[in-house]
C-alpha cells in the first residue's frame, strides 16, 4: 500500500470516528422520538377531544382504568432522568536549564504539575397526567402534575 493511500485511510477513519456529544446524542433512538412534556399536554390536549386524538398527540397510556359508570380514566405516568458532568485539567511544565545560574541546557531538567476539577449533577423529573372521558368517550378533564427532585 502506498503512503498516499496509507494516509487517506488514516484521514477518513479520524474523521468518521470522531462524533461530538451532541452527534451521539441526535443518534439515540430515544431523542429522536416526540417528547412528552407539560408544554405539549397544554398545547395539544383539550376538552372535549377523542381518545384517538388523546392517543395521537400522546402515545398509549401507562394505565387505564373505568369507573362504575363504563367511563375511562387514562394516566400518563412519565420520569425522565438528567445527568450533567463538567471537568477541567491543566498542567504545565518548566525547563530549569538556563534559568539557574551555572545550570547548562544540555544538563537541566525539567519541572511539571497537573491539576483537574469536575462536578457531577443527577436531576429526576417526573409529569403525571390524568385524562377522564365522558360517556361519549371524549375528554371531560384533564389534570396534571409535576416534581424535579
């Protein structure tokens, strides 16, 4: 193999290989998926809605259940977890000879140290939301909650 060839491999592998943070997280099956947020509920949920429509713009409930009356109850029951890291490293080295006096270059040495730092945050996020249907199974009401622990 020739070196030119040897070096276009080596070139094409470096910058196919390398993928920001940002890349792999485009990359993950979940992200590319429609979240369920307090926003979208708000925006896209209302009353007298069908329960296919609910279904639609929500996806499949986590529970349903009915009451004595036949009418269904639709809860959406949903946690997300978060995790942030940050860290920071640096260093730095001295070359003693010539800066002491009788010290050559050809005989100092040299002097380093290394520092690094990092924090790590986990943050938890749950949204809860309840959907009553009516008789004619269209929404009656809709209530919600939301906690970050």
């Amino acid at each position: 193999m020739s070196l030119w060839k040897l070096y276009l491999l080596s070139l094409l592998v470096f910058l196919t290989g390398c993928m920001t943070g940002a890349d792999h997280q485009r990359s993950l099956g979940s992200a590319q998926e429609r979240e369920m947020t307090l926003g979208v509920v708000q925006k896209e949920i209302h009353v007298g809605m069908s329960q296919a429509s609910v279904a639609s713009a929500l996806g499949s409930p986590n529970i349903v259940s009915k009451d004595d009356q036949g009418r269904e109850t639709w809860i959406y029951d949903k946690i997300s977890s978060e995790v942030s890291y940050s860290n920071s490293s640096g260093g730095g080295s001295l070359l003693i000879g010539g800066l002491i006096p009788g010290a050559n270059a050809a005989g100092g040495g040299t002097a380093g140290y290394s520092q690094s730092s990092g924090a790590t945050s986990s943050t938890q996020k749950t949204l809860t939301v309840v959907i009553r249907y009516n008789q004619q199974g269209t929404v009656e009401s809709l209530t919600y909650h939301t906690s970050k622990f």
